[in-house]
C-alpha cells in the first residue's frame, strides 16, 4: 500500500487553459479521499493525472516513495473505476475481471483465485459467465469494482462511479464501497460531482473550484466550519442560504439586511466579527437553522417572518421556500408544521451556527 | 394519416422502380447467359431462353483461360481485401485515438487525395511499376489497391464510437498499444472491418482500368480483362461473356450474402448512416 502526493501540480490544455492550477494533496496511505466540485473544476483531470491518462503541465505526483510523473499507467499499480464501467463488452465478467492479471502474466490458478475471492466480496460470482449487455447497471459497476480489486493495487481510482445510476442504486453502490474500503483498505482517490456521496464516503474531502483546492477537511468540518463562501455554499443539501448584510455597532454588533431587518450578533460572534464593521458582508444561515419558532427561545436566535413561496413536505421534514430581500432562502421546519403556500409564517434563525463571510476575500470569517 | 399513408405509397413505388431499374440487367445477363447464339441475335427478343443451354458456360470454362484469369481475380482480390483491411483499420484507429500535430491538416490531406480519379496518377504510377520491373505480376497488380482511402475515413468513424474508457481501462490494466488495436479495437469495429472488407473486395474484384496497364500476358489477365478479350473486332461473342459474367458476380455475391448482416451494421456505427 502507498499514499500520493501531489505536489504543485499543474496542468494545461493546448498552452492555454489552465484545467488544475498548482494543487497540493496528500492522501495518507489507505486514506478514502473524495475530490468533489462542480463540471469543469479539475477534479476528473486531476484524478487522471495520478492514473497517467492526462500529462501533468508542472509539478509532481508520487505514488508512495515513487516519483510517477512520467511513469506508464500501467506500471503505476493502480486501479481504476470510469463512470461508465469501461467493461469490453465482447469479454465475459471472468475475463473482464481477469484481463488485468492475465496481461500481468500471473499463473491460471492464481488469476482464478483471485477472481472468485472478488466475485464473492461483491456478490457476482453467479454472474461470471455473462457478457456485460446482460447485466443491469449496478452489476455493471460492481463488475468493474471487480476488475480493480482483483489486482490488489496500490491506489484505487474512482471517476464518478455512480453517475449512471438511478437514485436508489446509487444509495446502495455508495454503501457497498464505503463497505468494501472497510474490508480492504486501500489508498482511494473517488472523485463525484455530488456533494452527499462525497460526504457519506470519504475520510477527508477535498472540495475543488475552477481548477484550485478551496478546502481539504472532514466531511463535518467542512460542513459546519467551511473556509469559503464556495465551500459554504457547496456543501450541505439544501445549499446554505445567503443574505448580504451590513455590520454595524449601535451599542451591539448587529447585522440589517437590506429591506431593514437587524438581527442581533451573538454575544460569541463579537469579538470574531467586530473588525469587519462597515465592510460589504454577507450572512450565511443553513435551512436547518432557520426552523419553526419554539416555545422557549434561546439567546442568539432571532425572529423573522417572510411570505411562503413554495412548500415542499419531504416526509420527515418540510422545506420551506421564500424571499427576503429579494433573495431565495429555504428553512427546514418539522414535518407536522402546518403551512400553505402564500402563508406569512413565522421562523426562527438561530444565529449561533451562523457564517459571516466577506464579499472582498470570499473567506468565512 | 392520409398524408403518412401517401407518402409510404409513393417511396415504394420509387424504391420498386429503382430496384428494378438495377435488377433487370442482372437478370438480362444471367437469362442471355443460358441462350444459344441464335436466340440472343434473334429479334424480336426474348428475355427468358426458350431451350435453356449450358453450352455458353462449357465454352468458356474448357476452352478458354476463363478459369486461369478466375483463380488470379481471386488471389488479388483477397490479397488486398486482407491489406485494406488491415491497413484501413491501423490507420482509422490513429486518426480516431490519438493526438499528434497535425492530424487534422494530415486527415485532410488523406480525405483529398481521395477526389483524385485513377486515370489522373495513372501514368507515374505505372512508370514506377515500369522502372521496378514489376509489370506482368502479382504485384503490380495488387500494391495499389493495398491502402483505401474511403476505408481509413470509414474505419476512424467507426473507431471513434468506441468509448476513450475502454483503451483507457485496457492502459491502466496493462495492455500494449498493439494489444489494444487486436483485441479491442478490432473487436469492437469488426462490423465496419467487415463492411470495407466488401467494399475493397468488389473494387478489386471489378478493377479492369489498372489490370489493362500493368498486364499484357494472357497468364495475368482478371476476369474483366478476360471478358474483354472475348469482345473480338467483328463478332462479339454474347453468351460466353454472359456465361463469364455471371460466373465473376458469384464470388461477390457470396460475399455479400455471408457479410450482409456485418455490413449493414458497419454503416450504422460508421456515423455515415442516413
């Protein structure tokens, strides 16, 4: 087993566009990390970097103690899972799953060995002899998990391996490779556009935007402390509300939004806020922070009322949709709340867990 | 629905004329094959023989080199099907799969060259043929019609409807280039292989223009020639050459029918499909 590194990476199509512009990464051995972000943010040509599908412009990525920049992808003992299962379709699953070894040369026994032991982990031992047409698409990819596992290699690739899958399967998938990492640890680079597989499977996430590493960190670290405005607002489902404010100080540190609302800062938040006063600010509140009033209130959480747009029941929460200043805002409120569309409800916004981001830098404060 | 229905009337009533239209000289040739020389100057004349006839097929078969100029069709025409193919397959798979400078401008180049009739190159080509002493043989025969460009341009098509995952897999796992190219590639495009296969075979197998430059021996002749010779100054003798005809449509009809199914299924995944 092995860790990567890579180092002030870079790379370049054509001379001109700059696809991934000088990351740094370290995926510690048998560490599961997610690179996740919106199309066109990297992620997908840094992954193919390390597998040595795409040429790296500068920089460079080693592969435990070996420098693997101009290194074969076959000799790079990796594995790689694509999106659309790359299975050859003329092969059967025991000689798609065996083509990785056979071409390694190993010995019939072994390469027989081998693929049963994997078959069994993942449940397609009975599915051997088929041609990948006559496999539903979740067999498909775990055909192709298969494929990777068979080889036992250093580092495991995963390029958006569920994309092609309907909702619920991809539910399951995502389960069985979390599963599978916890019975064999390996090295595991997975990159997803979708921030709850990214969340649900990794140990660390790396969120990318526009060909940069906003944030590397837990999944609740990103969540509940993001260190940009990006990060905030990618992360979490449904995506983090924002309201431009301003922070002023009349005796308090306070924020009024721009149809004149003033919501208190909390008395925690004061020392960390108090030298942005009188910047361009912007307050970031995620929907399950914006709730229905409760019976007893707590400090920090503030009162505000707005028309409902649109209400969504969600079975065990309802979202609700509407508009202050102008902008959309969702709070989560609990499923037996009572509230119809155009209805003037009342909510309340605990500011503890508010963000504070300023517009200049774009960082959280 | 009225409309609809009007229409399906009139494409089959157009397809039905066409197909005729190509149809009946086929069949002209094949019924004047089995008449005897009477019938076929006689006039009025008659399309089906009324004393169907071997003899214009024992003609041709025993008393002429008929056969010798056959089995040579044969050879040349398999030969460079086999080179076509392989080289109409290599050449696809590079323009479709990798990146090099130039390609485009190299493509284009290739694309170009093929608006270019035979008779225009006809002359330095034989002069090189001339000068390697390669006229009056196999060779000569069958160098020229070992690249296609029609067949490069079909197969790249084909090639790139072949997912980039899948050589990409084939990498990670440890296959060569060429290994790619012999158990992927030619796996996955065997269809369109098949298709230009047919195509490069009735070519050759109908090429009369470039046998009548590089042969003069009666030993070298193809079937076209052969047929030709029969067209004597005076007389022109119609049933051996029908009997000859049809004889030389067998072999690619064979073809066509055992491919059929590969072919029609090249073109759909060629993307040149209407």
């Amino acid at each position: 087993m092995a860790g990567v590194s890579i180092r002030k990476v870079v790379k370049v199509y054509e001379g001109k566009f700059q696809a991934v512009k000088a990351i740094d990464l370290e995926v510690a051995e048998d560490e599961f990390v997610v690179l996740v972000g919106p199309s066109g943010c990297g992620k997908s040509t840094t992954l193919r970097m390390v597998a040595g599908l795409e040429e790296i412009s500068a920089g460079e990525i080693w592969i435990g103690d070996k420098l693997v920049n101009d290194v074969l992808p076959r000799e790079r003992d990796i594995a790689m899972v694509f999106q659309n299962y790359a299975l050859y379709p003329h092969m059967s699953v025991y000689d798609n799953m065996a083509f990785g070894l056979q071409q390694r040369k190993y010995p019939r026994e072994e390469i027989q060995k081998r693929v049963q032991h994997a078959a069994g982990i993942l449940d397609i031992t009975a599915l051997l002899d088929r041609k990948p047409k006559a496999l539903s698409g979740g067999q498909r990819q775990r055909v192709a998990m298969g494929r990777a596992i068979v080889r036992n290699p250093k580092v495991f690739l995963f390029d958006e391996p569920l994309s092609n899958l309907d909702a619920k399967l991809r539910v399951q998938m995502r389960t069985e490779i979390k599963k599978l990492h916890q019975t064999i640890a390996t090295t595991t680079l997975y990159v997803t556009h979708d921030q709850v597989e990214a969340m649900t499977l990794a140990d660390r996430v790396v969120v990318m935007n526009a060909g940069r590493i906003e944030q590397v960190g837990a999944p609740q670290e990103l969540y509940h402390h993001p260190a940009t405005r990006f990060v905030a607002g990618f992360i979490g489902s449904p995506a983090m509300n924002f309201l431009p404010v301003d922070l002023y100080d009349d005796g308090g540190l306070k924020l009024r939004l721009a149809d004149g609302i003033v919501l208190p800062v909390p008395a925690a938040r004061v020392d960390r806020y108090g030298p942005y006063k009188g910047k361009a600010m912007t307050l970031g509140l995620r929907p399950e922070n914006l709730t229905e009033i409760h019976d007893v209130e707590r400090p920090g959480v503030t009162r505000i009322e707005a028309p409902i747009d649109v209400v969504e029941p969600m079975g065990s929460e309802i979202l609700l949709h509407f508009f202050i200043d102008g902008k959309p805002l969702c709070a989560r409120i609990a499923p037996d709340c009572v509230v119809t569309h155009g209805e003037r409800f009342a909510l309340a916004a605990d500011l503890n867990q508010m963000h504070l981001i300023d517009d200049e830098s774009g960082r959280v404060v | 629905m009225f409309r609809e229905r009007s229409v399906r009337i009139a494409a089959w009533i157009s397809c039905s004329f066409l197909a005729l239209f190509t149809v009946v000289p086929v069949l002209w040739i094949v019924a004047t094959a089995f008449k005897t020389a009477a019938e076929i100057n006689a006039w009025p004349p008659t399309f089906l023989p009324s004393a169907p006839t071997w003899a214009n097929f024992d003609e041709i078969i025993y008393h002429t080199e008929f056969p010798r100029y056959i089995l040579n069709t044969i050879l040349v025409s398999t030969v460079s099907t086999v080179c076509i193919m392989i080289t109409s397959s290599i050449a696809g798979f590079v323009f479709a799969k990798y990146k090099f400078p130039f390609r485009g401008l190299i493509f284009m180049v290739l694309l170009a060259s093929a608006t270019i009739p035979l008779e225009a190159y006809m002359i330095p080509v034989y002069i090189m043929v001339f000068k390697l002493k390669m006229l009056n043989t196999f060779a000569a025969l069958i160098l020229p019609l070992t690249i296609m460009t029609f067949g490069v341009f079909f197969m790249r098509q084909v090639i790139m409807g072949i997912p980039d995952e899948l050589l990409e897999a084939a990498r990670i796992d440890g296959a060569s280039e060429f290994w790619i190219y012999l158990r992927i590639i030619l796996n996955l495009s065997k269809n369109g292989l098949m298709a230009i296969g047919v195509f490069a075979f009735t070519q050759a197998w109908a090429n009369f223009m470039w046998p009548l430059v590089v042969v003069s021996t009666g030993d070298m002749y193809t079937t076209e020639l052969g047929l030709a010779v029969y067209q004597r100054a005076f007389y022109t003798e119609y049933g051996p050459i029908a009997a000859g005809a049809v004889i030389s449509i067998v072999p690619m009809l064979i073809v066509f029918v055992a491919l059929r199914r590969h072919i029609m299924a090249g073109i759909a995944t060629s993307g040149m499909k209407g």
